[in-house]
C-alpha cells in the first residue's frame, strides 16, 4: 500500500518529533514553517528548529510571512493530508480546501478545553489534575474543528510546563501514530467537540508578572508552574533604594502565617524565601537575577541581605 502523500505545518521545537515521525510513516511533500527570525543574544536571522530539521532530512520547506504567499506554490502539490503540530498561523479556507482529506492537529489539551496557543501553560495556571491531547480536523474557526482522537494523562503535583510538555510530546505521537494508521485503512473520524469550550492564548510578558499584593500563594504557585518554558515568572523586588526584576523558578506552598503581604516571614538554607502572598504563603525556592545565573533563592536572600520581616517583594512593576 501506497505512503499518504503530506504536508507538515510546524515551528518550534516540541515539533520537530512529529516531522521526523510523519518522515517515516508518510511521503512528505513539503514542510511549511513560520517565517525565520532574529534569535538569541545576537538577534541573528535564524531558521526555527523546524525548519533546521526538515533541511537536514533534505524535505523541501517554505517559510512565509503570511499564508497566501505560498497558497500557488502548495496548490501546485498533490497532498493527501495536511499534519499541523504547533504551527502558530491560521488556515483560511482556501487552504484547507486543498488537501484531499484535509488538515489536521495534534493539539496538548482535552478539547474543547482550552482552545488556543498556551494549553498547556493555562492546564498548570488553572491547577488541572488531568490533561492530554486531542487530534483534530482543522477548520476555520480557533480550534473548534471535529476530534479524530484524545488521550489523557493525569497531572502531577509537581509537574511544571517542562515536565508535562515532555510527557505530552509521546502521548501525541502515539495518537498521530493511531490516527495515520486510521486513515490510511479508510477510517476518517469525525467527531463533534461537546462541552463549554475554554481558551488559553498566548501569555504576554506582562502577564508574567507576580503580584504578591493581588494573587493568592496558589495563584502563584501555578502561575511558576505553567511558565517553566517562558517568558519566566517574575516579580519586582525593593533592594538598597532601587527596585529590581527577579524571575522565580520554583515554587513551594507553605502553611499560612499572619502578616503584610509581600513581607519576607523567614530565610532558610535548603527551602528558601518564605513570603507573604494576598492569601496564604509560599516558599521561593530558586530565582534567577537579572544579568546572572539561576541560583537557589536561599543564597539570593543571603548574598542580598534579606531576612524576616523585610518588605522587599511588595513593589508591582511592568
């Protein structure tokens, strides 16, 4: 039996498992990336892991700014099927019509449930106990198109966006995997999402930022859970008569203890930072200072010379 001829729609990393898998089990066509752009310290033109990926298995790649640049060159390709993993561009329905079968997505959330760029960061944001992905039939609206599949997954505690993207990833092959299987045996399934569908868009810089004056230690705690892959969590510090940013890595809640929000309640060598939040407490355990390397919050608090009762975290700046 023939390979489905396919295009793949990808960007960043997280993808670059699911064009090599699409690469063995498929004929794939073409691979269609995001534009490439100013990366690392430098800010040099780069290409995205993508499409770095795709040249390396020598597969032709288009990079457009916007879709309709290369709606002629895609058209003039016989495709059976689209796959789209993290892409980060709207498919208008001109482009969906070109496959034969259509286009589908493997996307890091139980749909209808968080619908958008960020599903998993908003799964920890919003403290889910179970999560998983949903294959989809891409459609003109955000993320609304007929389900192929869904797995799920339970959430750890301890996991952060780190930990359950690196969990996630396999469980979306193994449904692509089933998915290819299903189709190429004649077996196209269209499911209709059910439920009071959720979003979760892309997270801002400014939404990044911890305010121990507004948010409860949950918030915050799940807040630094969800941004282990960026932009950071971070808050604004008062230290020696100036105001500085600090990213907080890691997170711990702590039994409630009255006082001032923002106020620092005790230093400890192997927990760190216990601070004050508008309702409950939290220990900071690991930061990383502006222009420095990631240390444990306990030698941030020592070197800097913060102890209990100091009001150094109740500053909110953007």
């Amino acid at each position: 039996m023939s390979k489905l001829k396919t295009i793949f729609f990808g960007t960043p990393e997280l993808s670059v498992p699911y064009l090599e898998f699409l690469h063995e089990l498929t004929d794939v066509q073409l691979v269609v990336t995001q534009a490439d752009k100013p990366r690392g310290r430098g800010m040099v033109i780069t290409p995205c892991p993508v499409k770095q990926r795709a040249l390396e298995l020598g597969l032709p790649v288009l990079s457009p700014e916007k879709m309709k640049d290369i709606l002629d060159d895609v058209q003039q390709i016989p495709f059976d099927l689209g796959v789209a993993v993290a892409f980060g561009k709207i498919f208008r329905p001109n482009f969906l019509a070109l496959p034969k079968l259509g286009i589908i997505n493997v996307h890091f959330s139980l749909l209808p449930l968080l619908r958008g760029a960020a599903p998993v960061q908003h799964s920890l944001f919003q403290n889910f106990q179970t999560t998983g992905v949903s294959v989809f039939w891409i459609e003109p609206g955000l993320d609304d198109g007929p389900l192929f599949l869904q797995k799920s997954i339970p959430v750890d505690p301890a996991d952060n966006a780190e930990t359950l993207f690196a969990k996630l990833v396999p469980l979306g092959l193994d449904a692509l995997r089933e998915t290819l299987q299903e189709i190429a045996a004649g077996h196209l399934v269209k499911t209709p999402q059910v439920g009071e569908p959720t979003l979760a868009p892309q997270i801002s810089k400014e939404e990044a930022v911890l305010n121990f004056q507004t948010m409860t230690a949950e918030q915050i705690h799940h807040k630094v859970r969800g941004l282990a892959c960026g932009p950071k969590a971070r808050t604004f510090i008062a230290l020696h008569g100036k105001t500085e940013p600090l990213q907080i890595l890691r997170t711990t809640l702590a039994q409630d203890t009255p006082a001032q929000p923002g106020v620092v309640l005790a230093v400890e060598s192997q927990r760190g930072i216990l601070v004050k939040c508008m309702q409950g407490s939290i220990w900071i355990n690991e930061v990383h200072p502006a222009g420095k390397k990631p240390m444990s919050a306990a030698a941030f608090a020592n070197g800097h010379g913060i102890k209990p009762a100091d009001g150094v975290f109740v500053l909110y700046g953007n």
